[in-house]
C-alpha cells in the first residue's frame, strides 16, 4: 500500500469519525430526556448552583483558552444570565452539560464552529461559586 492510499484511508476514517460524532449530538438534543446536549434557552432551568453566593464566571474559547477575564457575580442567576448573554451573542444554540453542581457549572457549544479564525470563537464556560 503506497502513502497516498493510506493518507486517503486515514482522512476517510477521521471524516467518518467526525460525522458519527455530529450525528450522536444532534440526537442527543432532539431527545426531550437527554439533559446533557440542550438548546440554550433551556439551561436556565436546569441549573443547580445554590443560590445567594456570589459566583465567578469564565468563558473560554474552543481552544481552551480564556476568552476573557473571569468576572464575580453577585449570585449564580446574575452569572448564568451573563453567560446565556454571550452564547447569544456567539449564536450559539445548543450547549453540552459537563457538569451541573450546587457548586459547579460546566458547559460548552455542542457543536464545533470550524469558520473563521479556529479557537478564536466562544467555545464554552464555567461557573463556580467563591467558597464562604
């Protein structure tokens, strides 16, 4: 087998991996009772931070890195409102829970924007409450 053979072989499996990947997530936020890939005017009712303590907010982008400095919120309502406010921005429209605590929000976009300038886009956030 020759090297150009087995670059299209390898490139086929990773598009084919790519599109199983985009399938299950979709399929995932069309079921009404998987709450782990959601529309984002869904979030707000299924978030479980305790309320009354002030919360730190991080948004991320796809790459990881910060998108901008996290910022104290005066209770974790305030801080999911912000973050909906820049996953709107971004139009984003779907998200994937990573963790729903009574201390921990972890989300990022369900699906992966690959226009433009990659891992410069709004990619996700975190939301923990400042311990007392």
């Amino acid at each position: 087998m020759d090297k150009d053979t087995l670059n299209l072989i390898i490139g086929g499996v990773v598009i084919l991996l790519i599109v199983v990947t985009a399938v299950v997530q979709q399929t995932k936020l069309e079921d009404p009772s998987d709450l782990t890939v959601i529309f984002t005017h869904q979030l707000a009712d299924l978030v479980r931070l305790a309320g009354g303590y002030p919360c730190v907010l991080a948004i991320y982008r796809q790459s990881g890195n910060l998108y901008s400095d996290p910022v104290t919120h005066p209770d974790a309502t305030a801080a999911v409102k912000a973050a909906l406010k820049t996953m709107n921005r971004a139009k984003i429209d779907s998200l994937q829970i990573l963790s729903n605590t009574e201390s921990r929000l972890e989300v990022r976009r369900a699906f992966l924007n690959h226009r433009g300038k990659d891992g410069r886009k709004v990619g996700g956030f975190v939301i923990e409450r400042v311990s007392a």
